[in-house]
C-alpha cells in the first residue's frame, strides 16, 4: 500500500507543499461543503431578486412628497385607505454619533460578561416593510408590504412559523397584502401564514444553514456567512455581506458574542462610513452606518445599518435607490428596503 500511495504521489502534478491544492487542514467553508455532501445537504443561499414583469424586491419607503400622495385603497378588508410606503429614516443632525471600531468595542466588552446561557437562539422576529412592483408601460405604482415574522426552533426539533400583515406605524390600519401577485388590503394582524412543527421535526424543515452554529471570530463568521448566504463570489463586496447578514438574521438571533462578532466583522470590512443617529421604525434609537459605493448591478442603491448604540445589536438595514429606475415608476431617494429586527 505505501508503494502504491507514492506512485500515486508522483503522478500527481499538483504539490502536496505548495500552492492552493497543498495537503493541509480543511477550512470551515470546505469542512461545511464536505458534510453537505456526505449528508445529502446542501447550503442554502438567499433568493436574489431578479428583474422581470412582475418584481417583488425588499423595499421600503418613498420620499416624504410620495407618501403624502400615496394613501392608496385596494379591494380587501376594510375602508379606511391602507398606507402605502413609510418615510425613510432621517438622521438627527444633533445626536452625537460614534465609529464602529468604538461600537465593536463596547459590544466586545458586554460579551466577555456574558454567560453560558447567553449563546445564539435559532429563530427569529422580523418587522419588514417590503415594497412589490411591476414594469412596464401600464404597470400599477409600487406598493409596500408591511408584514411581522416570527420563526423559532427548539432544542428538541419543534419549533413554529407565524407571518401576519401589519404595519406597527398605523395600528388598526388596513395593509397591503400581496397576494400572489394581487395587491390587496387586509385588516391589520391578519395571520398569512402558522405553522407548528412537533419535536424531531427540524431536519425536515431547515437546512445546514439553521444547523450551522454561527462563529464567535468576527473572520470566521465572514467566512461562514459566505458560504452559508452569499452568492458565486460569497461576500467579497460590503453589499454582498450585508445581504448575507440579513439572511443570517433570519436564521439566528444572535447572543452577545456573536454580536460582538458582527460588529467587529463589519468594522473591518470596510466601506461604512459613521451616518449618525437615527430613529427607526419601531422608535428605536440607532447608531446608522452608510454604504453608498459600487452594489455590483446597477449602482443605484445605498445600504443603511443600523445598530443599538449600547450593545451593538442589529436593529434594521435599509436600502434606498440613488438613481430613478423608470420600468419600476421608481425615482432617486426612494427606499428599497427595510427590516427591523426584534428579540
């Protein structure tokens, strides 16, 4: 056997010393993409918009002057008109404001207090206003879609699902509803969809994504949200690990030392520069992080996070266009995006 492993060797034109194919340990990523082929599994990544006649994207609110002119009323539930975009987030210009290098540290410092109870929940809560549209000559105006997700896995398989329309701005309220691909209103907390799944259940429905317990180091867990989330070119670009971060959300509520490693990862990564201080749509105040360079498609949108100013938790991201996208009836300034998420 040995004499065979070194003909083996020598036939070999690739080094076992040198280079990317060297023998060495397996990094996450190929660890991950190993025990998916060995568990019939496959990482799951977040499904991209892609432009077509009819186009439901992650959009939010429209300029101030939009919205004072978009009280639409849609056939549904109701008679009062159902609010069709909230306004986009303002900074306040007198809040002082602080770098992510100063919330990494704050939020590093609250994690080295934490206990072994304090570790990452699986599940999560999700508030997102999420605008749907159509192209073309006679296309209706874009529509926002408020709706409240709650998802949540235990440690024994069970877990459950609940999305309802509602927008927390306007209690009460009719909402729009897109109801596969026919705008309506319903009322406000009208269940769209529940589901509860009993013990065991869990392999079934999630992937390695919800089974991937995410890292504590700010660079392997860029690495895993890379794999785990991103696209053909994982998270090379600040969008695509924004994008990725957002799916990760959705998976995972983080605890405080997976948020110590979010901030930190997203004070390395570059490109966000210090906003200031906003307060979101739940009332919330934030410490807001810009990026508003080359989104790798049309560079026509800008990416907002924002972050709790005391313990560095994801509190919302927000995307707003910065060019007018005509087929859409989209101009500049209007917000693509937003979600805010909730323990």
């Amino acid at each position: 056997m040995t004499e065979e492993l070194e003909l083996l060797r020598q036939a070999d034109p690739v080094s076992a010393d040198e280079g990317p194919w060297r023998d060495r340990p397996l990094t996450l990523r190929a660890e991950a993409r190993l025990q998916a082929l060995t568990a019939g599994d496959v990482p799951r990544g977040r499904p991209r918009p892609v432009r077509r006649r009819r186009l439901v994207m992650g959009l939010t609110a429209v300029s101030s002057a939009a919205v004072a002119a978009l009280a639409l009323t849609f056939s549904g539930a109701g008679s009062s008109p159902a609010v069709a975009a909230p306004v986009a987030l303002a900074l306040h210009a007198d809040a002082p404001s602080v770098s992510l290098d100063v919330l990494a540290r704050r939020a590093e410092a609250r994690a080295r207090t934490a206990g072994a109870a304090d570790g990452p929940r699986r599940g999560s809560h999700l508030q997102s206003w999420y605008m749907s549209m159509e192209s073309g000559p006679d296309a209706a105006p874009p529509v926002t879609v408020p709706e409240e997700r709650i998802t949540r896995w235990h440690d024994d398989g069970s877990g459950s699902e609940l999305v309802v329309a509602t927008d927390p701005r306007h209690p009460g309220r009719p909402v729009i509803h897109d109801n596969d691909g026919h705008w309506q209103t319903v009322s406000d907390g009208k269940v769209l969809h529940r589901k509860t799944y009993p013990a065991g259940s869990e392999g079934q429905h999630s992937g390695l994504a919800s089974r991937t317990k995410p890292s504590t180091d700010p660079a392997a867990l860029r690495e895993q949200l890379s794999w785990l989330y991103g696209g053909p070119d994982g998270t090379r670009t600040t969008p695509q690990l924004l994008s990725a971060l957002s799916s990760f959300r959705q998976e995972w509520t983080p605890g405080p030392r997976e948020t110590a490693a979010v901030v930190r990862m997203l004070a390395d990564a570059g490109g966000l520069r210090q906003a200031g201080v906003v307060t979101d749509r739940l009332g919330r105040r934030g410490q807001a992080y810009v990026y508003d360079g080359p989104d790798g498609a049309t560079n026509s949108t800008r990416q907002m996070v924002i972050l709790d100013p005391r313990t560095g938790e994801l509190l919302g991201l927000e995307i707003t266009f910065t060019k007018d996208e005509p087929d859409f009836k989209i101009t500049s300034g209007e917000v693509m995006s937003y979600e805010a998420w909730m323990p």
